[in-house]
C-alpha cells in the first residue's frame, strides 16, 4: 500500500528544490490559475517564475509567506496529479504542516481556486505574529533521543513541541522562552536550527486564527475521495468539519510526525511512502522513524 506524503513551508527553501518540477505542464498550469486568481480577487499581479527567483529571505518573509505556502500547493498538486495519471491513486495522502493545502486539494476537499482565495483571505492579518516569536528546530545526538523528562521539561516552559522523530524537534514559542531552551540545548549537546521567525504551530498565534473562524466556517468541504491521515492528530479523519477545523488550526497545533508514520505503517499497512516533494525533508526524517518502509521520491517516479 502506498501513501504520498506532502511537506509543509521549508519546501522552498533550496533553490534546487525550487525548480525541481517547474518544468511539468501540470505545475504550469496551477501557477496561472493562482495568478488569475490573485488578479481577479485581490488586485494583484504576481508571477510565481519570478517569486520562486527572489532570495530565501525575501521568500519567507512575513509579507510573502501566505504566497509561498501557494506557490508550494501549485508544485505539489500538479506533481501528485501527474503522478497519479501515472500510477494511479494512492491509498492514503498525509500532509505536514502546510502540506495540508496540496492535500486538500488533490483529494476533493476544496477546490483550487476556492483554496488560493480563502488562504490568502483568511492569512491577510497576521501582521504583528513575527514580535510574538519564532520557530527552531532541535536535534538531539545519535544515540540520546529525547526522553520522557525532556518532554516535562519544554511543557514547563510553555513551548510547543512538534516531534517529527525521536531525535529532531521543531519548537514554536515565545522568545523568552526559546531562549531557555537554546540554553539547555547547550547542556544537552542539542544542536539548535533557526527555521522561521515567526511561530507556527504555536498556542500563541491562535488569536489571529480565531479572528476569522466565524467567516471561514462558511467554506464549503467535501468530503475526501482519497483516505487522509492527520499528522496532527496521528490519525484517519473523513468528517468535512473535522478536516476543515484542522484546516483552519493546523498552523497553531503541534504535528506529531513520527507517531502518524508509525501508525499509517503499523496500522494502515504502508509499504511505500511518496515523498511528493519539491524538497527531500521528509524522506531525510525517514531515517530516524522506526519504521521499515520504502520511501521514494516523486520526481525518481516521474
């Protein structure tokens, strides 16, 4: 049985990753139907060629991020559907953090158009959520995973704490408290990445979501045609209001990664994992699951 697997905001990290599928007429043909969308709803011209040429900074700034989070959903739906035409569909599609956009789409839960407007409508105010705090990555050495006190002690600092394996962590807080953290890492032997400078899946940012909840609730859902695992919740979901408040609250909850493959192979029969991509995070977490299961790369199928 195999899943295809689509990554959250670091996908356009890498140049290289950029453009990796820019060439397929699939992908194409997402770009300018989001800039017809962007034109004709929100008053402005955009090629997403040339966005996905500005520097990583300019990319990931507060200004442009609800943009890139479009541009990764346009590469990911036109490379899951050219796989698909392909090989088929597959059995079950899980997304990580804002993977969640391309996996809505590519299993009927929203249209794309209906996806581009309202993602865009609804992240329109988040102004401010860079002075709250921001997002790390830690990674423990080879043989000292994380244990059981390490987890006590980021919830007695208030962190939020995403386990994407048993050694690597991303933790979303407040700066005060992330600074605590950087200092224990430093006792630890935990080697510290900055990832963003704002702090997704985090309690903190939940006013903002909760501002337009009342409105978003009007989006129409449908229910997947496709099974979806939630690797926020680490299990199946098919219920359209479910599906849509995990939609809207995604961004504010940890994602408990490792658990959710753990359990799509335990429990779901997984045999092979697709990494639909553009970049290879999610194939490179793979090694430290305890899993065995194939996990191979879209653009190796295509």
């Amino acid at each position: 049985m195999v899943a295809y697997l689509f990554p959250g905001l670091n996908a356009l990290l890498r140049r290289t990753d950029r453009h990796r599928f820019t060439h397929l007429p699939e992908v194409q043909s997402y770009f300018s139907r989001a800039e017809k969308v962007i034109l004709e709803r929100f008053g402005q011209k955009i090629s997403f060629t040339e966005f996905l040429e500005l520097p990583t900074e300019q990319v990931y700034s507060l200004k442009n991020i609800s943009i890139a989070a479009v541009a990764i959903c346009c590469i990911q739906v036109g490379v899951a559907e050219k796989l698909r035409e392909k090989m088929g569909d597959p059995h079950w599609v899980m997304g990580c953090s804002l993977g969640d956009l391309a996996r809505a789409v590519f299993v009927g839960c929203y249209t794309f158009e209906d996806l581009v407007y309202n993602h865009l409508r609804f992240t329109g105010h988040i102004d401010g959520i860079d002075s709250i705090g921001r997002n790390i990555g830690v990674l423990a050495p080879h043989l000292a995973p994380f244990e059981f006190n390490d987890y006590q002690w980021f919830e007695d600092q208030g962190v939020d704490v995403s386990i994407l394996t048993p050694r690597f962590l991303n933790i979303s807080g407040r700066f005060d408290d992330l600074a605590k953290v950087e200092k224990r890492a430093e006792d630890k032997n935990w080697n510290i990445i900055n990832i963003l400078n704002y702090p997704v899946h985090s309690r903190y940012i939940l006013p903002y979501v909760l501002a337009v909840k009342s409105e978003f609730n009007l989006v129409e859902t449908k229910a997947p045609r496709i099974p979806i695992f939630s690797s926020v919740s680490a299990r199946a979901i098919s219920e359209t209001e479910i599906i849509k408040e995990e939609f809207l609250l995604c961004i504010t909850q940890a994602v408990q990664w490792s658990k959710a493959i753990q359990s799509l192979v335990h429990d779901k029969g997984i045999s092979k994992f697709v990494n639909i991509g553009p970049c290879r995070s999610l194939t490179g977490l793979m090694r430290d699951i305890p899993v065995e299961v194939e996990t191979v790369e879209a653009y190796q199928l295509l």
